[in-house]
C-alpha cells in the first residue's frame, strides 16, 4: 500500500532532522506573535511594512467585503471579475510603470502559470542558481531548454548564452531572476542584466517578490530604480507578490499589454482558477495609497535594517557581514545545528525559523532573520545579543 511508503519517507525526514511542522499562530501578524499561550518578538515574517495589520488596511479590507461579499464565486474569465480586482490591476500597472497587469492567487502560481507558457518550446531560459522553487517549477513546465548560471553571475552567463547560442543560434531567450533573493536577502544585478539584454536581445522575467513594497523611489520594486533604462518597457517582465510588504494575499504580472493579453488566454494558473476575494481590490489600493506616502512605514524599514547592520557590527567586530535588505541569512551549515540555534532563540523569547534543505542547498542550513518596520531598536538589539550569546554556548 501506498501509506508504507508515505510512511518510510516521513521517517527518513524525521530522521535527518528535515521533517517540517506547522505551528499555529494565535495572533495577528504583526511585531509579536502568540504561540502555545506564549508571546514571541516575530523575526520571521514577510510583513516587512506591517500593513497586514495595519487599520486603515482592515478598514479596507471590511469596506471591501461589506460592498461585495467574501469570495469571487468563479473564475475570471466567467463572472468572477469583480470590479475591484480591475481597479487593483490598473493600480499596480501604473504603480510599476508598465502598460497592464494581471492578478493571480499567489506568487507561487504567477511563476508557474506564467513560466509555464511564456517560451516556445525551442526557446532558452537562463535561471539563477539560487532563484525560488516556484521558478524552477515553472520552468520545468515550459518544456524549453533550462540553463542554470551561477548565483548573480553576470560573466558565467554570458559565456552560457555564447555557447547556447552555437546550439541554437536563433532561439528567443529569457533570463530569469529573483530582485532580492528570498534565503539570502541579496540582489540581482540588475543594472548589468539590462545593459546584457540590450546587447544580447533577450527577456528578462523579474521577480520582485521580496522587493516590491520595499525598493524604490515609491516602493516599486528594484526595477523602479531603473526605470529610465532602455530596456525596461520592452524586454523586461516583473512578477511580485502582494502577500509580503504589501500585506494582503495574491500576486500580480506586470508588462506590455501584449503579455497580458496573452497570459489571459494561456496562463493555466490564472484561466483554471476562482478569481481572488474582491476585496482584495479595496486593501490593496489602500496599500498601495500607503506604500507611496513620504516618510511612512518603508522610511522606517529601512532605519531599522540600517540599524541591525550597526549592531551586527558592533557585537561580532571580527566577522564582516552584508546587510541589503530586511531578509538576512544567519548561516550556520547543518541542519540540526540550525535548528537548535533556533529552539535557543527560541527560549530567550524570539521567533527565527532555521531554514534547511531542500528550501536551501545541504550544508548552508541557516536562521533566516527579517525585519519589519514595527520592530522597536530595543528588539533588534536583544535579538543580536542572545544571537550572539546563543552562537557562543556549548
């Protein structure tokens, strides 16, 4: 019987240390969370704004449901198209710069559905070495050709399409990027790839996951920040979330009206599912409204990531440490090591996931430590203290 095998399989996990449980949260997501009738300061949340608990957001989100009930009922393409989700898309185009966009249920689904479908079958993807599970998926999808260049290294993919292009001189090709990788907080070198798609005559496919909401002049994302480059109307296609800084649930594609288009009529993902809550439309404008006013919660985001490096610096002076963004990666290298390093924290009253394979590659398991703008100084420099107390007990 199947049930053996599913059982085998739990055991080899549990064995390993690998095995994964869900813990129930009994509060809002927000600078603390409740778990077990015990509070934790949370240092493991994509809330990087704090907006999922924001009021002006739930005032949003019950404005939403009162004017259009919970759920869409069908897919969009029937009668599930309700008009806030228009609203949000026409937002979120004008927010990122681009001609249209399309909301989908979740990132995962944005990349899968949209990867999926976007290359013909002769096509070329080069990914990222490090990017996201939904990315691979996605492309394993596609039945293209998959090249895999090393973690943001421009000069190795230069010299992988140099020799694809001998291959298949003529094939249409795409590379494929995380803005600020979701393990190791780092960023994609942007400004490099699109001066390489300008000489070279690809796509580039964008995901701004973790940086929509947190990069930018209006919190557009990395690509905001270039926007003004020749080859960002044309040649580049940006996914991102709006379940991370933004504080709701969902995600959005943004590009050419072509794209969208397009994606309407192939992306299974988007065609074969029940449109999102409606109001979702209403909280997400509102996030939106939020995300580009002056001196509001991204301003205090980025004092606070500013202020974590400082105390990294200043409690482990011998160790040099690269701080880019609210996601930093504690590495510690095996797995059970990872994990007691997060049951001590864990103990001293702080919430930090240990990370392990297969979500990162064997032997760089580590605790994957953001900061939200609701963090307090205070908290930081506890949780880099019992960091630093936890990484020197026996």
């Amino acid at each position: 019987m199947i049930w053996a095998h599913l059982n085998d399989q739990l055991q080899y996990e549990t064995e390993r240390g690998l095995r994964r449980y869900i813990p129930e949260i009994s509060s809002s997501e927000g600078r603390v969370l409740c778990h077990n009738g015990r509070e934790f300061l949370n240092f493991a949340s994509n809330n990087y704004l704090g907006l999922a608990g924001d009021p002006r957001m739930k005032a949003a989100w019950i404005r939403g449901v009162e004017q259009y009930g919970v759920g869409a009922g069908s897919a969009r393409l029937i009668n599930g198209s309700l008009k806030p989700l228009h609203e949000l898309e026409r937002a979120l185009a004008n927010f990122k710069g681009t001609e249209a966009a399309l909301l989908f249920p979740s990132g995962y689904q944005a990349n899968v559905g949209v990867l999926s479908c976007l290359m013909p079958a002769e096509g070329i993807f080069f990914s990222d070495a490090l990017n996201h599970a939904s990315i691979i998926d996605g492309l394993r999808l596609s039945g293209a050709k998959r090249v895999i260049y090393p973690h943001g290294d421009v000069a190795a993919l230069k010299q992988a399409m140099a020799a694809a292009r001998k291959d298949r001189p003529h094939a249409p090709r795409a590379v494929v990027t995380e803005s600020v990788f979701s393990m190791d907080g780092d960023l994609a070198p942007l400004p490099e790839l699109l001066d390489l798609a300008e000489v070279e005559d690809f796509l580039i496919y964008l995901d701004e996951a973790h940086g929509t909401g947190v990069f930018g002049l209006q919190g557009a994302g990395l690509a905001e920040e270039f926007r003004a480059h020749p080859a960002m109307q044309q040649r580049v296609v940006q996914m991102g979330t709006l379940g991370k800084a933004v504080g709701c649930l969902g995600a959005y594609v943004a590009g050419p009206q072509l794209l969208i288009d397009y994606l309407i009529q192939r992306a299974r993902t988007f065609v074969y599912t029940t449109g999102l809550p409606p109001a979702l439309g209403v909280a997400g404008l509102q996030a939106l409204e939020i995300l580009q006013q002056p001196k509001g919660p991204r301003e205090i985001l980025w004092q606070r990531i500013n202020f974590f490096a400082e105390e990294l610096h200043r409690q482990f002076p011998e160790r040099k440490f690269a701080v880019h963004s609210p996601i930093f990666p504690w590495i510690v290298g095996a797995a059970d090591e990872a994990m007691a390093l997060s049951a001590t924290l864990r103990q001293a009253g702080f919430w930090v996931n240990a990370i392990r394979p297969p979500t990162v590659a064997a032997g760089t398991s580590r605790l994957r430590i953001s900061l939200m703008a609701a963090h307090r100084e205070d908290d930081i420099r506890s949780l880099v203290a019992a960091l630093k107390k936890g990484t020197q007990s026996p």
